[in-house]
C-alpha cells in the first residue's frame, strides 16, 4: 500500500475525493462519490488519508465500521508548522492556511467547541464556514509539504506531523470506545465518602458536618468553601496565611486544621466528580471526556471537559471492566529522565537509561554514593529547573558525572531566557516570547550532525521580562515535548499491534506516561507484550538507535483502583 489520497466531506454528506502525488497534486481528476465511508472501504490499497480534520471525517467512517491506517491531518500540520515559524497562536484552519497562502484576509478561527457531556459525537460535527474547495485544500497539503521540506530537520518534521496525526486517530476511537463506567459503584463511593445528599442541592451531610467543625474551632462561622474567609479566620486567631493550600495548612498548629484539610479533600470530589457530574459524563456504561492531542503546547493531550486527566484514586474504583474483559494498565518507567538520556545523547546518562530497571537506583549508584533520593531530585531538578539550595548541589553533582545532559537543559534555558525559541527532538516548537523576533532554535541537534531523531502552562505572548521564568519553560519543554512525541509514537505502535494481532482491545484512556486498553481476560498478555514492544519501538522511531529502554510497569486488574 503506498497510495495517498485526499478526502472532503461535502455539505450534503457525500464524498471528494483524488489520488495525490509526492508533492501534494492530484494526479487524476477529483472524483464524486454518495459517502466517505463507501469511498474508503472501496480503496483498500490507500495508505494515507489525507484530510481536513481527523475529529470531522474519522468519526464518520467509525460508525460505518470503517478504520483507516494512517491518516494526514491538515488542521494539525498546520498549528505544528506555524509553531515552527515562530507563529503559534494564529488560526489553524485550513481556510486560514490557503488564504494565506493567497495573501488575502485570514479568517479567525472558529471558537472551540466543549465537548457535550457523555456524547459520542458532539466534537465531530462540521462546523459551518470552516471549510473551503476542494481544489483549495489540495493546495494547502501542497504547501505544507513545501513547509516542511523547508524546516531545519524535514524527516523529523515530517514524522512529527505524522505521528500527531496518528494521536488524532486514536484520541477519535478512544472517545468512541469510552472508559469503562459503573454507575452504581460511583455512587456507593460517594455515599461512603459524602454521606446523604440534601434536598436543594445544598453541601451532603459529611462536607455539613465538617464545615460546622471548622466552624466551631473558630468560635465563628466561617466558609470553608471559600479560601478568603479561611484565611481571615485563621487571622484572627493570630496565624498568618498567603493561602489555603495544604502543604502550608499542614505546617500549622490548630484545630481547624485537620478537619479542613479532609473537608478541602471531599470538596473538590464533591464539585469534580460528585452527583452532578456521574449524570452528565457518563453513558451507557461509558465515559467519555473528548480528548485533544497536542491542547497543550508542550505537545500533551488535554481533554474538552469531563476531568479525565484528574481522577482521584478514590474514584477509579468506578473504572471497572466488562464481564470477561480486564483492564491492562500500564505506566512509563521514569519516562521523562529516560527521554534526556534520548535527547541530549549523553553516554552515562544513556548508559543508565539502558535497563529496564528503577533508573534513580541505577543513578544512585553512579554518582551519588547510593542516595536514590538525591539522585532523583538532581535529575528532576535538572529538567524542571530547581537550582537553589540542595537542588543547586544536586545539580552539580549531576554536571560532573553527565555533562552533556545537563548542557542539553542548560542550553534550551538559556534559549529561554534570551527569547529565542526551542524545539523538540522531533520538531515541535516553543512559543515565542512577547517582543521577541528572533526565532533561532537553541539546544536541538540538527538532522545534519546528529541521528534522527511543561505542561502548557506558558503561552504565546507571556510577558518576556521574567526571562528565569521563561528559561524554566523551555528547560522543561525540550525534555517534555520530545516525551509526548514519544508517546505519541507509542500510541500509534500500539494501535497497530493491536489490530495486526486482530485482537478485540480497545485503546480506551490515556494520559502523559498512561495507558489503558479495556480486554478481553484471554487477550491480557498479549497487550502487555504489545505494550513493552510499543514502548522500544516508539524509542527507536522517535530517537534513532541509542541504548535507552522505555520500559513499562503493567498491571492487569478488574478496577481501575487496583492498579497503584
């Protein structure tokens, strides 16, 4: 199968679609067709679809019991490509890519669409005026392959914006599958942490009778609901607070303290996953959140609402798998220190990463005369960027023993610090600093000299004036970025192992250094072979061959609970 066409869906349901060349142009005239599911099934030597939007046309062909291979996602190319000129931020739909490409007014893009609780189909709808010709969305595919001929390092570029389409295929057939859902059982959990809900909506009885102990221990009543009103009680007790949060509650002596921390604790169960949002996620047994590769710019997934990415342990006892299926649950081994061994090709850090092994063990007995502890706040402190203190010592140790890890970091914070923009090993890009127009990548190989190869939490436009804190974002998002285009690759091996082996599993969560396939009990080992192989293989596309292992830690459990 070598064959690469393009797809549209037409207003009223139908199908275009055309063969494609190498460079992106049809090489037959575009043909008509009643339905894309009709139009893929009956073109089973296509390799590559190519596409608008994975959340708008996959969908579909799921619901006609069609699953493509691979795919080419514009939409996504493109947010990856503009990142890549030092552009993030401006609208990403194909419209806007093929008016500029013409030099006329670049439409806004559509307001994100948040996903309706428990549906299937909400997010894939087509939204209307996002589209343009067919002919014009041929020549924005056209140009971004000219785009990424372009770009520093066109091989990873070009598996970067494969594999993220490949996230697209998967995030689509986890939303259809759902994570695995008992009702009854969330709400015996409930009823044992929460106590009798209360007509009117009003706090259940356990967070009432908590509130009223905080309450008494004041002598006043106080809202512990609202950090304000804490905070202002506790100041009239004669302790001074700059907030609520527990690390800095758990430092005092009171007797409010205690049963504020359980009631800050029942609160947030409560709000994020209490009554109110069993009825409104979940259906039929299933949850399903809308998860967003690539919604952070680090590259991680978010999700359109539901709070997948934050389920308390204590409510993954709902997470219970279907009669004869289990649930295989598998956890990255220090995912992130193992990805700098990758990235920054240093031989001892690499030589470490090569077992499959507890690597801050294995560091530990290295460089600091056994101490797993301090060798694991060294290598964190080297990737988020903790350099006071013990940290500072730590780190130092680190830079003697691992040099080129730690210049690797080093370099990509100090890109930080002076504006410049960084990139992961694969290519995905930083966002600019406020006011800077220099967009020189520091601290990545080039294609040239080398082998092939934060969460989010800064965005386009942050004020550059706190250059150290810019220069923490980037420290991490070279070592987290390449991490979730690792993952993203591992997701994509796994999707196909899974469905060369013709097993039933089904990809049904994932977050960060997670995975969860729902299975049948006879298929569990299977899945956790195809995990571990997932895992290297992503290594090796990812990276190129270096000694560095992903290993996994699974756990094959009826509930979601049991797994940790």
């Amino acid at each position: 199968m070598t064959e690469r066409w393009a797809l549209a869906i037409t207003e009223t349901g139908g199908a275009l679609l055309a063969p494609l060349d190498a460079t992106g142009l049809p090489t037959a005239p575009v043909r008509s067709e009643p339905d894309p599911v009709t139009a893929v099934r009956s073109r089973p030597q296509v390799a590559r679809w190519v596409w608008r939007s994975t959340a708008e046309i996959h969908p579909l062909l799921l619901a006609g019991g069609v699953v493509v291979d691979r795919c080419y996602d514009i939409e996504a190319a493109e947010s990856l490509l503009l990142a890549h000129e030092g552009r993030l931020g401006e609208p990403r739909s194909a419209a806007a890519a093929h008016a500029r490409l013409h030099n006329a007014p670049v439409p806004p893009d559509p307001p994100p669409r948040s996903a309706e609780p428990g549906s299937q189909s909400s997010l894939f709808e087509p939204r209307p005026g996002t589209d343009l010709p067919f002919t014009g969305l041929l020549q924005v595919y056209a140009d971004q392959l000219r785009r990424h001929d372009a770009t520093a390092s066109p091989g990873r570029m070009r598996l970067l914006t494969a594999a993220e389409s490949a996230g697209m295929l998967v995030a689509t057939e986890m939303n259809r599958a759902g994570l695995p859902w008992r009702a009854d059982v969330h709400r015996e959990v409930l009823q044992e942490l929460l106590g009798e809900r209360y007509a009117g909506g009003g706090e259940p009885r356990r967070l009432a009778e908590l509130a009223d102990e905080i309450s008494a221990a004041f002598g006043r009543r106080v809202r512990p609901d609202l950090p304000a009103d804490v905070v202002k009680a506790f100041a009239q007790a004669g302790i001074k607070l700059k907030s609520t949060r527990r690390w800095e509650l758990e430092g005092l002596t009171h007797p409010a303290v205690e049963p504020l921390i359980q009631y800050k604790k029942l609160y947030r169960i409560w709000t994020a996953h209490g009554w109110g949002w069993l009825q409104d996620w979940v259906r039929d047994g299933r949850f399903r959140p809308g998860y967003q590769p690539g919604g952070a710019v680090s590259g991680r997934w978010t999700t359109n609402g539901g709070g997948a990415l934050q389920i308390p342990k204590v409510i993954r006892r709902a997470v219970v798998a279907d009669e004869g299926w289990c649930l295989v649950v598998a956890d990255a081994d220090q995912m992130e220190p193992r990805v700098l061994a990758a990235i920054s090709r240093d031989p001892g850090l690499m030589e470490v990463a090569g077992h499959d092994g507890d690597l801050y063990t294995a560091l530990s007995d290295r460089a600091f005369h056994g101490d797993r502890e301090h060798a694991k706040l060294a290598l964190l402190g080297a990737v988020y960027g903790q350099t006071s203190g013990d940290g500072l010592k730590n780190l130092a140790a680190l830079r003697r023993r691992f040099p080129l890890a730690v210049a690797y970091v080093d370099d990509a914070a100090k890109a930080g610090e002076d504006g410049r923009l960084v990139r992961t090993w694969l290519g995905r890009t930083s966002p600019p600093a406020a006011g800077s127009g220099d967009d020189e990548e520091a601290g990545i190989p080039q294609e040239e000299t080398a082998p092939p190869s934060v969460d989010g939490a800064f965005t386009p436009g942050y004020a550059s004036s706190n250059a150290r804190a810019r220069g923490r974002f980037t420290r991490n998002f070279v070592v987290q970025g390449s991490a979730a285009d690792w993952a993203l690759l591992l997701l994509a091996a796994l999707r196909r192992s899974i469905r060369t082996a013709g097993l039933r599993a089904e990809l049904v969560f994932f977050q960060h250094d997670e995975v969860i396939v729902h299975c049948p009990q006879e298929e569990a080992e299977a899945v956790v072979a195809a995990i571990r192989a997932a895992g290297n293989t992503a290594g090796r596309t990812t990276f190129g061959e270096t000694p560095v292992r992903f290993p996994f830690t699974t756990a094959v459990v009826k509930r979601y609970s049991d797994a940790k």
